[in-house]
C-alpha cells in the first residue's frame, strides 16, 4: 500500500513538474528518501482536495496548513532535484 501511495504521489509531481519529470522518476527509483517524500505529496496533495471540495468556511484553517505543507514538501523536492543535477 505504501509503495502505492508512494507511486500516486510521483505522478502527482510528475504532473505538477512537468519539467522535472525525468528527474524525478530516476531519483524515486534511486532514494528512499524521495519515495517517501512522494508518499507525503500524495497524502497531503488528497486531504487539501478533500478539504476543498467540502467547502465549509471552518475548513479554511486547515486549507492553509495543507497548502503549505504541499508547498513545503515541493521545495524539498526541488532542492533534491537540484543538488541531483
């Protein structure tokens, strides 16, 4: 299941990044640590839709701890990428 979540959350980047595509394929075939970071992406990226959807103003505070969490997850990948190259 987990290797699953790890998957969603790398065509999720994939998606998002589509520059970094290839990057990001062979450093989630190489590093644990991107595999799990993918995970993460996919489990935050799925509540903040989740949260969205449901459009109820009391949810607003958790919409900006999850957008930030995705942008705090995209920037550790985006440092991975670059330190890659």
């Amino acid at each position: 299941m987990e290797a699953d979540q790890n998957r969603r959350g790398l065509v999720r980047l994939m998606l998002k990044m589509p520059a970094l595509r290839g990057q990001l394929q062979l450093l989630s075939a190489r590093s644990e640590e991107m595999r799990n970071l993918c995970g993460a992406f996919d489990d935050a990226s799925s509540t903040l839709e989740r949260l969205r959807r449901e459009r109820d103003d009391r949810n607003a505070g958790m919409i900006t701890e999850y957008e930030k969490i995705c942008a705090d997850i995209e920037h550790d990948i985006l440092m991975m990428c670059a330190g890659d190259s």
